[in-house]
C-alpha cells in the first residue's frame, strides 16, 4: 500500500524525518485524525485569522456584479444555506459554489507561495454552506478547517510550483481537494470514505491561469467548493471511486504534473508547525494580484517619504520575480478584471494616490487620461537574478526605482510584502484585523 509511513533519507542517505507516503488513503486518514484538542494556541489563532479575512471579503465580494450573474444563472428554489450575494437560501453546493466566488472576486483574499494560489476561498464558503443550519460548534468547525487546509498543503508542497508553471490553477485544481477533505471532517466521515471523497474530488480538478484578469477568473474558487463539497456528500452515501486517484497510473499527479512524481511522492507527518500558520504571510493590503505587492510597497514607501506627487514622477522602473512575469505584465489592461492584474496599473494608481482600494478597479478609472500617461511611463521586467544578495528573493519581491522630473534616481529593494512583514506581527492582532475587515466590508463609495 501506498499509505506506509517511512523514514526519509536526506542527501547523505541520513534518516532525516518521518515521512508519508502520499495518496487519498493516507491523506484521508491524516485529515480524519486531526482533532480540536491536537491544535496549537498559535494554529487556532491562525485559523480564525484566515476565517475572518476570509469571510471579509466574501462579503464585500457578494455585492460585485460578476457574482450576481452566477446567482441568477441557478435555480435558487429550495436549501437551506445562505447565498450572500442575494440573501436567498440554495442547496449546499450552489451556496459553495456562488460564495466561492464572491470570495474571489475582488483579489482581495489571502494567498500562498506554497499553495501558489489561494488556500481559503473555497474551503471557507465549502464549510459554510455545510454548516448552515446546523447545530455546530466552534471547535468542529475550526477543526474541519484546519484539516482541509492541511490536506491541499500536502499536495501543494509535493506539486504546487510544477503545476502553476503548466498552467493550472491550484485555488482550483487543488483546492477541490481541501475542500473535500474539511468537509468530510465536518461531516464526521471515517477515514476510508474521507479517502474516497478526495478520490472523487479528483475527477473535478479543473482551472486555468488563462482565466486570470477575466470575469471567469473568480468562479474557479467557486467551481473547487462546490466540487469538493459534493464529493464528501457523495462519498457519505456510498459512491465509491478508484481506490487512489492522486498517485498512479492516469491519476491526478500523472496528468496534471508529470509521472516523474509519482514513485517519490511523500510529505511530512502533520507535525508543528502546521501550514495554517502560513497564514501570516498570505494576508492581503491591496485588493489586486499578491504577485506585485512588494513593488507597491515600494513606490508607496517613497512617495511618502519623499512628498512625491503624481507630477513629480517621471519614470518607474519595477524588476520582479521572474517566473509569472506573463501573468502581470500587461500594460494596456482592457478593463477592471484584467488591471487586478496589471503592474503597470497599480503602479500608476499607488504613485498617484499612495494606496489602492477595491474603488479603484472600475473600469471608467481604468480608462482615465491621467492613469494612461502615467502607465506608459512605467516599465516592468524580471530581475536577472533571484538573490540581490540581501537575502534570496521570494516570489513577488521586487527592485524598483522611481526617477523624478528632476531627475533624482530613488531605488529600493523589498524582499517580501508588507502582509509578510507585517503579517508575523501586528497586523493579526485583533485591533489590526477589525481595521482591515471594516475596509473590506464597508460599502462601495463608502
């Protein structure tokens, strides 16, 4: 059997660590293990941070008109889960699937280098809509959480990077999988079954990185929610699947990745600290691409510092991270889905304003003179190095330099984002955390 747990040997053939190896059986039963009372203060902490953001821009999201499109393309006639968007009640699986959605929506939710997409929104709404109307407490609920964002870490540890590159999607492709896995949790499911509702989950593993910048871009959040939701429903009803559907031969791993992966593919046993911690790192202050975070931080740092008007700039230069440079380079963004994930853009509005807020992706600012003149004036390339020698670069640092109609040269390096630095300290504390939900929240022109 694939699920045996065996030692690791490290480059020296030394046991380093224990590890598992991976398939819907052992991840199955690691999910089903994980209790409320085995969690850490600091992942309960973390969980309930990735729970309130999440659910923040949820509902900021639900208002959004791309969401409302979703909610009338279903028949809404009977459930009782609540869809946020409409205030009616659906079926478990279309609440997951239009709230998924409406949590994607704006780009404003938390996102993870190692998941290489977004961990939270479509295991929050998946959860939400099970719960809806139940007597559930906090802790089955919290607990459920956890082990679906443990189990789609796993697999993203094992093939996130290789599979972005592909052009996949993992907030979908992978995330049905967490999806899945925190429901059967929630359900009370046994670790076989929960193993086949991940292997079930397999056959909805679907989404591509074209999508991004495009109205269709959020409902891949929604897709992997409503999927992996009716996986675990199904799996508690008895429909059965292939015994493994991730490692083997035709599987999830061989088709999606390469089968290159799939003699070795392990992961570590869920041992502190656990991935929801990463959560820390994710936390978003703009509501665009997290790709580009750290070049904003940049140019907003300095216009501070130096009183910088938008007269003042006369070029900006933004060297990134090289591997998704085709995924934000976009200097001429068609409209408000597609400037998300401009640079160019949100360059231009963070020199002219100092911030960006979910108000300024509308199309009519998008297509403002003043935003055009300052984005040609913006160039963006990837660094030629990935260590600047201050520390290796992680995805999404970034080299900028704002030069002056004057001609003054002002550059700066930043490793990481103002959420990672931040995210480890003050930003999740509760004071901070009510700041950031209320600017999420708050109504649009507000």
């Amino acid at each position: 059997m694939v699920n045996e747990r065996e030692p690791h040997r490290g480059k020296l053939g030394m046991d380093t660590a224990e590890v598992t190896r991976l398939s819907t059986a052992s991840l199955g039963r690691d999910a089903m293990g994980l209790a409320f009372d085995k969690l850490s203060l600091e992942d309960i902490h973390w969980a309930k941070i990735s729970i309130v953001d999440t659910f923040g821009v949820m509902l900021a999201g639900a208002v959004e008109p791309t969401v409302g499109l979703l909610a009338r393309a279903l028949d809404q006639t009977y459930g009782r889960s609540r869809i946020y968007s409409t205030g009616e009640m659906a079926n478990a699986p279309d609440a997951a699937l239009i709230n998924g959605m409406a949590a994607h929506v704006l780009d404003f939710d938390a996102s993870s280098d190692t998941f290489a997409g977004h961990p939270s929104v479509h295991l929050l709404p998946a959860l939400i809509a099970l719960a809806d109307g139940s007597d559930l407490d906090g802790q089955a609920f919290i607990s459920a959480y956890v082990a679906g964002f443990e189990t789609q870490s796993r697999i993203a540890g094992a093939i996130a990077a290789q599979h972005f590159e592909k052009g996949w999607f993992p907030t979908s492709t992978i995330g049905v999988f967490g999806a899945a896995a925190g429901a059967a949790h929630l359900m009370g499911l046994d670790a076989g079954r929960a193993g086949q509702a991940l292997s079930i989950a397999s056959m909805s593993a679907a989404g591509t990185v074209a999508h991004a910048g495009s109205m269709t871009k959020p409902m891949a959040a929604g897709h992997s929610a409503r999927s992996g939701l009716l996986a675990a429903l199904l799996a508690q009803r008895g429909l059965t699947a292939a015994q493994e559907g991730l490692v083997s031969e035709r599987g999830f791993f061989e088709l999606f990745v390469g089968d290159n992966l799939i003699e070795n593919a392990s992961y570590d046993p869920w041992r502190p600290p656990l991935a929801i911690q990463d959560t820390a790192r994710g936390l978003k202050q703009y509501p665009c691409c997290g790709i580009f975070h750290a070049a904003l931080d940049v140019v907003g740092d300095l216009k501070s510092e130096y009183q910088l008007s938008e007269g003042d700039v006369e070029h900006i230069s933004a060297q990134l991270f090289t591997s998704r440079m085709g995924h934000i380079d976009r200097p001429h963004p068609s409209n408000m889905e597609d400037a998300k994930f401009s640079v160019q853009f949100c360059l231009a509005m963070m020199a002219m304003k100092g911030g960006i807020g979910i108000d300024d992706f509308d199309d009519a600012v998008v297509n403002l003179a003043s935003v055009r003149a300052l984005m040609a004036r913006i160039a963006v390339g990837a660094h030629p190095e990935t260590d600047f020698g201050a520390g290796k670069i992680g995805q999404g640092g970034a080299f900028v330099r704002v030069t002056t109609r004057d001609g003054k040269k002002i550059g700066r390096l930043c490793a990481q984002a103002t959420r990672s630095r931040q995210g480890q300290t003050t930003f999740p504390q509760s004071g901070s955390i009510q700041v950031h939900y209320l600017r999420i929240t708050k109504p649009t022109g507000a």
